[in-house]
C-alpha cells in the first residue's frame, strides 16, 4: 500500500508487466519467463538461488503481490517507483539498493533507466522500468554454468548485476573520451558555432553523468563495511572491487570536467583570433587609405587660386607623396606584427 | 517572556492570530476552529494526538500562554519569531524544528514562509507566519482516517507534515527545470536581452531555495540518528526517508546551478557571435570600398597635367582594375571563411 | 610581562585608558566609572558578578597590575593586545574568548574593533580597543534588573555581551543586503563606472567581514561542546543559540557574496550591451554610406570621355541606385534584426 | 582464471613476456634472465629475497601460472591487467599495490605505465605493462650489495622501487616548472598563436599527473598506517618517507596549476592589450581624417555659386582650418593617453 | 650515509659550513664561533640547553659526524638536504620540525630558506642553507638572560625561534598588504600594462607563501596535540600560540587572494572602460561624417544635368540640411548617452 504523495514518479513503461523468474543452485538451471504474479510465487523454492526480475512498474497489482509476498516496507516501494538517488539501505529482512542503468542509444544519445535490487536470503528482486537490460550475456552464463556463480548464493549475483552496471558506464565514458578527440581535432581545423554545440552537450551529459554517480560512491561503500549480514565476507572484496570502480570512474568524470572546460577555453580563444584577424585586416586597410583618400580629395577642392594645380608635377609628385605615406604606413605595422 | 533583541524578526501579519485544534486517536477525531488560547487549552486530551496550528505570530498574548501552558524556552520562542536557518533542537520536554515552507505565487514568484513545530510525547504545535498552508489535503485524510496516520502518534504526524513540505520542494524545482529547458529553446531561436534577464532570475532563486534546502540536511540527519526519544524507533525509518528526499534535492540543485551556468555561458557566446557577425560585414564593406573611393578620389584631382583623364580608355580601364582589386577582395575574404 | 614580538599590534588609542566596575548580584547593584587600577581591585567582590571593562589598551601599567591580579598568562596579554582570529581559550582559572566587533559608521564604512573577554567563576574582563561600545542599553538593563541577568552569573553575562555583538552583525549584514538591492535598481535604470565601484566596494566588504565572522563558527562551537567549566550546563544552550546565529551569518554571507558575484556579472553584461549597440550603429551607418560614397566618387571623376556624364538621366538615375542600394541594406539590416 | 569484464584493459605489448629472477640475501645474489614460467618458479628460495619481474601482461598461460603459484586471488588478476586508480589492498597472503610509473619521452610526451606489486614475506612480484623501467641502477646497487637492500626482507625491497619511481615524478615535475618560466619569458618577449597551445598542452599534463598523483595519497596513507603485517615497523618510516614525497608533489601540482592559470590571464591580457593598440591607432587616424576628408569634400563640390572658391584666401584658409583641427584632435587624444 | 636519489636537493652554498654552539642554563652561558665538527661536540654539556646551529648543508663530513653523534636516521638527513614541505615527525630520541625561513630581500623579493629542527631533550640543533638568520635579536636576549628562556628546556628555544620565523612572516604579508592598496591607488590614478605586472607578481608571492604556510598548520598541530614527549606540557600552550599565528596567517593569504582577484577584475573593467571610451569615439566622430561626407560627394559630381548645382540656394542649402543632420545625430548620441 503506497500512501505517501511521490515527490518524481518514474515515468510508467505502456503494456503489461513482465515477469521472469531465474531459479538455481549448483545442479539445477530453471528459467520462466512472462510468469503471472501468483505462479511467480509458486515457482520459489528456498533451497535454490530465486532472481525475479520485474519488467515495468505500471502495474500496481502485480507489485501489491510482490510487496505481501515478500513484506515489503511501504518506503521501499516507494523508492522503486520513484526517482532515487542512488543508495543502499538495509532493512530486517533484506537489503535495498537502487541505482541508474545507462545506456548509449544509437552512439548518440545516454539513456537513463532507474533499477531497484532487493535482496534477501535466497533471493533477489531487480526492479526494471522497461523491458531490456544489459543482463542477456549473463544469464546465458548462469544457464551454462560458466563463471562460479552457480556455486555461490543470491548476494554474488547482485555483484555481477551491478558490476555489469557499473562496467557499461566505463564504455559510456570511454565514449565520451573520443567525442572529446574527436572535438580536439575538430578544433585544430578551425572551429565552429557547431564545436560550440558539441562542447556544451558534452558538458551537459558529464554534469547528469556525475550526478548518477557520485552518490554510487556512497552507497557502494555502505555495503563494503561489512555492516549487513546480507552479504557474506567472501563475496565482500568483490563489492569492494566495484567501489574501487566507481571511484575510478569518479576520477575519470572530474578529468573529463577539466578537459571540457580546457576545449571551452580554446574554443573562446579561437573565436577571438579569428576576430582580432579580421578587426587587423579592417585596421590595416583604413589606417591606410584613409589618409591617401584626403589628400586626393585637397586636390579635387575647386578652388581657383590653387598653384599646385597648374604645376606640371603636383600630379605625379602626389602620387609619390602617397606611395611613401602608404608603404610608411605598411612597413610601420610589419615593424609591430599587425600582419 | 522574550528578552533578547531578535537579530531579524519575521514580518508580522495583520489580523488576529488563528488557533486550530486537530485532536484524534484510532477511535475519535476532533477538529477546533478559531478556538481562543484559553480554550484550547482546556481542549487538550493527554491520550489522543493534539495537533495545535497557531497561524500567525503577531499576537504576544498568545504565543504567551501557549508558552506557559507547555513551559516553552524563552529562546525557542525567540527562534519561531525570528528568522532561522532549518534547524532541530532538543529540549527536555520536547523537540523542536523550524524549517522553510515554500509557495510558488502563480507560478511565478517563490515565497518563502517560514513554519516552526515543537514536538511532545502527545502533542504537536505548528507554527505559521500567516494563514493558508499545504495541509488541507492532509487534514482531509486524518478525518476519513486514510493512510496510517490516525493508527499512529504525533512523530509520525510530524513526519507526514515535513513530507509535505519537502515534497512541494520537488513541485517548485521541477517548475525551475521546465523554465531552465525553455530558456534553451528561446536560446536557440535567438537569444534577447530579456533571456540574460531571465538566466539571472533563476540563479537568484537556485541561491535562496540553496539557503532554504541545505541547512535542512543537517537539520533532519539530526532526527535520523536515533538520538531523540521523541521519535520512536518504527518512525525513524520514515524520517530516513525525508532524509534521502532533501539529499535528492540538493543534487538536483547542484545540477541546476551548473546548468544554469551552461545557460550562461551559451547566452554570452551568442551574443559574441551576433557581434562578431555585424563587425565582419562592416569589416568587408569597409576593405572592399574604401580603396575603390581612393581610386575614384585619385581622379577627381583637378590637376591639368593627368594624362589619363584625357585618355578614351581611362575611364572603362578604371573600372576595370576597381572590379578586379574589388572581386580579389571577396575572394580573398571567401577563402578566409570571413562570411 | 610580556615578552614576545607581537605579529601586528592593534593600533593604540590615545588618552588615559579606562575602567568601569559594574557590580551586582540579585539584591545589589553598583556601577564605578574612571577608576584607578587599584581601586578597582580593592572594589571587588568575590560573592558577586563584577564587570570589569577596559576601554583602550595603551597604558601597559594598568593592563600589568590586571594580569598580576588576575594571574593572566604572558600569551594571554599578547593576545589582548595583538589582532586576532576570533576564538575561544581555556586557560586554569579563566576562560579567554576574543572576537571583533563591528560598527557602521555613518552608515557607510564598517568599522572593526577588537573585543576580549576574561570569563572568571565571579568575574569577567572586558577589553576594548577604545572608548565607546555596543552594550549602554544593556547596563541600564542590568540597572533596572530587568531581564534575567542579575539572577545569573558571569557566565551569562558575556553571552549577553557576546549576544549583542553577534546580533550587531546582521545589522551590518541588512545594510549590505539593502546596498545590493539599490545596485540592482540603478542598474535597471542604467549602469554607470559608479555602479562597478560600488560592487567592488561590497566585495571587499563581504570578504573582510568573512574574516572576521567564519573564525567565530569554531570558537562559539568550542563553548557549546560543554568541555569547559566555566560556562554552567543551564547557559550553554543559550550559547548554543547565538552559535545558531552566527552559521546564518555565514549562510547569508554566502548568499550575499553570490548575489555580488551576480550583480557584477548584470554591470559586466549591461556594459556589453551598450558597447554592441554603440558599434551595430556605426556598424549600420557606415555599410550603408561607405558604398553610397564610392558611387559618387565614380562621377566625380574628370575623365573627358564619361558617356553616363553627358546624359539627361545620369543624375536622376544615380540617384535612384543610391537610394536601392540604402534601401536594400536596410531591410537586410533589418531582418538580421542588428537594430 | 579471469571471469569478470575488465572495465578498461590495458594495451597489450607485443612479443613475449619477460620473466626474470633477482634472488639474494645477505650473503648470495642470482639474477636469471628470460626464463619460463616454470623454471623461474622452480629458482625460487623461501629463505631470500624473491624479485620476480614481469614484463608484459599478454601472455595469459605466463599469468595463470603465476597465479596458481602464489594463489593470486580473480579479482587481483583483474586489477594488474585493467588500468587502475593506484591503491593498496591486502590480501590474506600478500599485499597489492598499483600505481603509475611515468617516462618523459625525449623530454616531450609523458608516458604512463601501469606497474603492480605483490608483496609476501619473501617474495616481491612487479608487473609492467612492457619492457623496460626505471630500476636498473638499483639493480646494479642490489648486485654490489650497496646501501642496506641486501640486509633487508621484501618490504624494503617494495619501498625502494616505490620510492625510485615517485622520485621520477619529481624530474618530470621540474620539467613543467621548466616549461612554465620557458612560456613567461617568451609571453614577455610577445606572445603567439603558439603560446596559448603551449599553455594548453601543459594543462592538460598537469590534469592527468593529478589523476596518477591525487590517489597515491590515500594509498600510501594505508601503508602508513602500519595496520598491515606484511611492512614490518622498522621498514614503515621508511613508506612515510614516501608519503610526505607525494604529498609534497601534490602541494608542487597545485601551484603547478595555479600558475598555469595565471599564465593563461597573462596570455589574454597580452592578446587584448594588441588588439587595443590597433583599434587604438585605428580609431585616433579615421577620427582625425574623416572630419577633414568632409571638409575637402565640401570644397570639392560644383556649385556654381560658392563664394569662398573664388576667394585668393580660400585655399590657404582651408589648410590653416584643417591643420588646427587636425592638431587639436592630437593634443585632445594625447590628453586623453590614448597613445 | 645518505643512499636515497634526493627528489629535489637545496641549492648548496659556497664556502666552509659555519657551525655555532650556544650553550647555557640559569647560571651561566657560553657561545662557540666558527667550531669545527669534533671541538663542537666535546663542547656539550648535557645539563644545559646546547643549540647547534648549522650554516650550510655543503659539507657532508660536518653532517655524517653530527648525525653519527646525534644517531640521526638517514631520511632525516636527506629530509634536511632536500626541499620539503614543512612537517613535524618525531624520532624515538629526537623531534624533527622543518620549514621555511622567508627575507624579504630590499623590499622587493621574497627569499625562501629551508630550516630544519632537531629537538632533543637537552639539545636543539637548527641546520640552514646558508650564513645569516633572523635570530640575532634573540641570541643577544639569552646573553642578557632577558625574558624567561634562560629558565628554560631546549623545547622552549625551539618555540622562540619558531616564534620569531613565523612573526617574519606578518612582516612579508604586511608587505604585500601595503602592496595591494598601492597597486589600488595607482589603477584610481589610472592603469596601465604596469599594473598588470605588479597584480600578476603579487598573485604569484601570494601562490608561494601559500605552499610555505598552508602545510605549516597540519605541523603545528602535530606538536599541539601534546602527543610528543619532547614538548612539556607547560610549554605546549606557547606552541598552540603559534598555532593561532599560523592559522591567521592563512586567513590572511585568503583575503589577500580575494582581494587580488578583486584587483584583477578591477584592472581589467578599467582597460575596458578605456577601449569603449576609444570606440565611442570613432563611432561617433565617424557616424556624424559619414553621412555628410556622402552628401558632399553627390555634389562633387560632374553630371552636366544637375539642377541644383545652378541654383544660387543651392551651397547654402546644403550646408543647412548637413548642419541639421549633424547636429541631429550628435542629440541622438546625447539623449543615449553615448558620451
């Protein structure tokens, strides 16, 4: 029973709720897919690994069932149909994790989805809001045996949930480590009011990238204190790999901070060059002719009395006044590097 | 008695000030209008929840008795009259907690007001800078005996009141992601004076809700900690909620502060650009024509030895070498991407 | 003695130095202006408080006969007559707390004073840079019993002082946020070199007045642990309140140091924008005219042989291009919305 | 046997991996070159000093057996292969360490090589990403049984690696320092196009150091703190050694980049002040001839009746006009400094 | 024996190193000049206070025979040969302090010279770079016996000359205090490229000192927290006085930072505001003239069917509608506020 007003509603998925239950223990593989919320129930057995994973949040029957079953804290649910930060809390009788599952769309645009993970004893719950996840290789592994997760227990299999997560951000990032390349390059050729575009995409991707993984960091380092019986101490240095992880991945986000801002700056000061070029051109040019121009006009004066007029050489001595103006002028801002 | 001189004391709203008894157990609900302090006094039951709502602080009388009937400190009284930073504070007889209330004024404007609640074992006074609040809504449910509430005691009212608040929070930051988005747009069509005006506007309201929101996380840590008995265990978990709530919040005003600044700095880039593109057209006109004037300056000299003026050629030749120099011009800008 | 080379000595006042002993307890109550250093310790009374204040830290020989009294420490006197950080110091038998404080003079230049206080079990000193403080209105408090000051001890006493002092603070702190709105109005009504001076101005005002107030967050924070003896469990709380007040301080101070930063990115902008509008017209002007000029340079030419010269239409038709040509500008002007 | 995703491997060498053996204690020194896998683990002694050097991580058979030998554990398999934020880990049976050793190359690029060290009891394993490193010298060292290695165990084997690699860091350090007076000089002998790139390459030098520098920090820390057994307590002062280096390296990267900020302001305000120059001289020419470029235009005119034309006067008139003109404006913008 | 690569040696001097004994207690006191190694230590008394000073790190048989004697660990031998960032570590029989010794060299640069501490319980051996300290004030105190040092332990004389290095430092920033309201003064007076040096130059001191000042606070505080044997409790409360010193002295540095970038901004809206000056200018003297200079034009041409050419209202006309459009536009640029 969810009572209290939400402060951001996840957006709900259209269509029914897709239910898929992974059960398994060292000699035994089952998979069930598109199961009702009460052959769900049936199918758990606790002697084996039982992973629920839950397609689409839109059915607030399907998750009523799953909440008794499983008595879920009113709060709990909550946090799953709701945007979180990331976090982990441990509750009685099972630990509570959420954070974001990201994804490249067409190599263009990153993708955000929100999963929940409850896990307990014998089982493990993830909370999805769509259908699709980056789990496909692994539950091929399960099926096969492959790995050694068929001989551990639910806790293990949230690590290699999260740290296929955690891993697929490292491939976002590395992403947007050849955008910055490419926006260097790009740069080097002579920048544009798309560079400008680019750059602030970028800077805008990095600032909703930090603000999923900052708070990982925190939660991660929650369960690697070794304060919840939920995860056993052998499978404790794994979590404490994917802390390590994260924080790697920190540093990476503040170096890619600094180099986006470092772009922006050459960028800015690519932009003034080309206008102190072209304002040098337009000094140049007038500085020069400005001049010439008035003393032709002097002799296109009407006056009558104007002796310079008459003399046979006030035409090409005119013409040599201005040609030694001009190139004084010309060797002048050689002699300042105007040009 | 309130002795010492209040640093920055709260406006005073005009009128009388109105006194609200909500009184209710699992059985009963009781509602009081309009009630003198006297009277409500003498309405209080030790055995249900009484929840006092004093809407405005003008009236000394009354904030006097309710003082003396509850034994308030004086500095506690000082703090619900006076502007607080968010804040918890235990006392021996109970726990008080001022916080923010924000409004969106048509959605335009945000007001602030600021709300104080002191917590007993069986009662809960809010106090209000003026009449009209975000608990309407609630009150509704308290009488219908929706949700848990009325199954609980005055923590957990307390906590379904802050919750309130915390949540309309979210309902004021999503109204500044909206605005933030629409200033994109308008960027995008062309930005204006009016928009440096608008990116302003948004980044003194992020400055205020950050004096409102930030301290608020110490504040509720506070309860959290288990260190109260004013809050029983069962309701911890649902402060912890609020909690991760006002965390959420503040990341959400970091990204939007950053944001903002992106918004910035696309604005001023834009305007360089738009600048830089009317002194590039001035520029060309200006190295392309003032030559040619000096040429056409050269011969309107009134010399009467010009050898060329008398020429049939002279004046179709001129023209000639003004197109020439004035088309290796725009060549020479074209190739300089000048426009 | 003191011994070692003061860092940067507080600049002296001239005159006598004076001392002023307020005695009291419940029943009694003695003021004693100009005394002697003698007399003054023959005057005092270990069963009540006595309020020693010294205005004016020249006269070494009165500060010696103090410090031999009292058994105050060499550091101790350093510290009184040295600028300090604000902080708090347990020595034996007294508590040492130093912080400034701060006076506006004729409502425009912020004075700083430095302040230090002695808290005893039956006394507290009191020493003052120069004559004249913030706490007349408060002695005649203590006069006329009002408040709860003579009913308690030393200890009180200088919360109330520091109290006053702190609360001082926002006043100062009104007046800066009222400055910023006058800023922000003529700004509105058209930025001038004023405006930038005077932000600049609030700047340095904000960054001195940090100084002065981020240091006494520790020291007020030392006094409310309740490590030291000398402030009674039933005062600390009151201490705890103006520790309170003095984090919204550096809240605000915050606020205001971004709202400055702001203002001064509105004067940057503004400035920009008149600067564009001053170019875009002579930008316009000259496109249009520069063309235009070489025109009629073409037919101010002398060459004999200028068919277009001799025709009847020749003026009206030049005319007609010129006025196309302007026209045509304009429009592209016009639509490149430059103006 | 490496099950998990690596987040980011490493690039792999070609060729072979190199295996080599330096075994000594007090008395014997062996170093073996170029062997297998097997026979280097048959070479090893549990009574010396075990330096197993591992150059190249792409032979997976070389890696696996290691790995069975010593018992390395999945995840710190993973770790030496993947590129990794440098940290220290214990394991039940031994310590791991990963940090970046850095190559100036022909006093140029910065190179970064990840290095990796097991440490036991007896034994110390280092794996690099390809041949060649920064130990030769101390290889030699160890051979002629100079300074205290060879009377040492492993762990201060461990310290005298770690410590010859951060004293790299410090050449290449002072390489930067070198570069940043290079870059002052030539910006006070005019700055280029060039300089700005200079700039920015040194920037983002000085991003990654941070990234390879800031982590070792907290690593070291670890090894500090003495709570791992496999650094014995006399060989700990020696890593503290060590950890005052790198925080002493941080201090240098962090005046490093401030100084690059302030080089870059320089660089800007050289670019600007350049560009006013030329709008200077620009503005001071067009303002002085425009007028009297108007001015001979005026008397350029044809209309019939102009008296000053026939004027003897008129001509020299005009000139006496323009020249005082002309001079005043000089004096008006040498008044005004404008140059 | 020195075996560690330094990471970054001090500059040796020239010349012999200088070694100097003081040696005293209550009764008596003895000063050594120009010792060498072995006569200094048959010298020693270890019931007095003996203070080695060591001038010169150039000799490194002086140094192995006072570390043989003093049983000095080699990394601290290295510590006091290289640059190091200033620490505290303690030894089991010795206390080892170093930092920086500043001179302002003729007013006009900051030297920095490393000092390091060896604080025994009956001896304190001081080593610098070369001849010449700040301590000559205070040698001349001990002989004197003034203030209380010849009472005092070896731990007491390190405060005193710690003391005296740090007062050093308020006389540096007093310095660059007086600086920036110079180089504020000098920008009301007008700024020039000079300015811009002098801000530069200052930020850059800033920069330094901060490297020499920031690490000192986490030093002083080791000694404060009274964990050291070789500090006695009595004289601990002078080393907290440092403490405060240094403490303030980074506040210090704070505020001069601010309020050189305040400098900075004001610098540059002043060169600003000189550009604008230039450019309104040339706007206005250009889109005055060009306009008129156009309309001079049309009548300098030569059609031969111009009407208003023969009209006698012709000249003057013209000069009217030239003088109505000038002085039109000079009104328009008035009511704009242009100049």
């Amino acid at each position: 029973m969810n009572t209290t007003n939400s402060p951001t509603e996840l957006p709900l998925a259209e269509g029914p709720v897709i239910l898929e239950l992974i059960r398994y223990n060292k000699e035994e593989y089952h998979r069930f897919n598109n199961l009702k919320a009460n052959e769900l129930i049936d199918q758990l057995q606790p002697d084996k690994v039982n992973w629920i994973n839950v397609d689409g949040l839109q059915d607030k029957e399907v998750l009523d069932k799953i909440q008794a079953h499983f008595c879920l804290h009113t709060l709990l649910v909550d946090d799953i149909t709701n945007d979180q930060r990331p976090k982990a809390e441990e509750y009685e009788d099972y630990l509570f994790f959420t954070l974001k599952m990201l994804y490249k769309i067409e190599g263009k645009h990153i993708d955000y989805e929100q999963i929940s993970f409850v896990l307990g004893t014998n089982f493990l719950i993830s909370f999805q809001e769509k259908e699709g996840d980056l789990f496909d290789h692994f539950r091929e592994r399960i099926r096969l045996d492959q790995g050694r997760v068929r001989k551990q227990e639910a806790d293990y299999l949230l690590y290699r949930l999260l740290d296929t997560i955690v891993d697929n951000y490292y491939i976002i990032l590395d992403k947007i480590g050849e955008q910055i390349e490419d926006i260097e390059e790009e740069i080097d050729q002579g920048t544009t009011q798309q560079t400008f575009r680019q750059i602030q995409k970028l800077k805008k991707e990095l600032i909703f990238l930090r603000k999923a993984v900052y708070p990982l960091r925190d939660a991660m380092s929650k369960l690697v204190k070794g304060e919840t019986s939920f995860i056993k101490d052998d499978t404790i240095r794994y979590y404490a790999d994917i802390y390590d992880h994260v924080v790697h991945l920190i540093d990476s986000l503040d170096t890619y901070k600094d180099l986006t801002a470092a772009l922006m700056d050459i960028h800015i000061n690519t932009q003034n060059n080309r206008m102190t070029e072209v304002m040098k051109v337009l000094a140049v040019i007038s500085t020069i002719f400005i001049p010439l121009t008035f003393i032709v006009g002097v002799y296109g004066m009407n006056f009558e009395y104007m002796p310079e007029l008459h003399s046979t050489w006030g035409y090409p001595l005119t013409w040599m006044v201005m040609i030694t103006i001009g190139a004084g002028m010309l060797l002048y801002f050689k002699k300042k590097k105007w040009f």
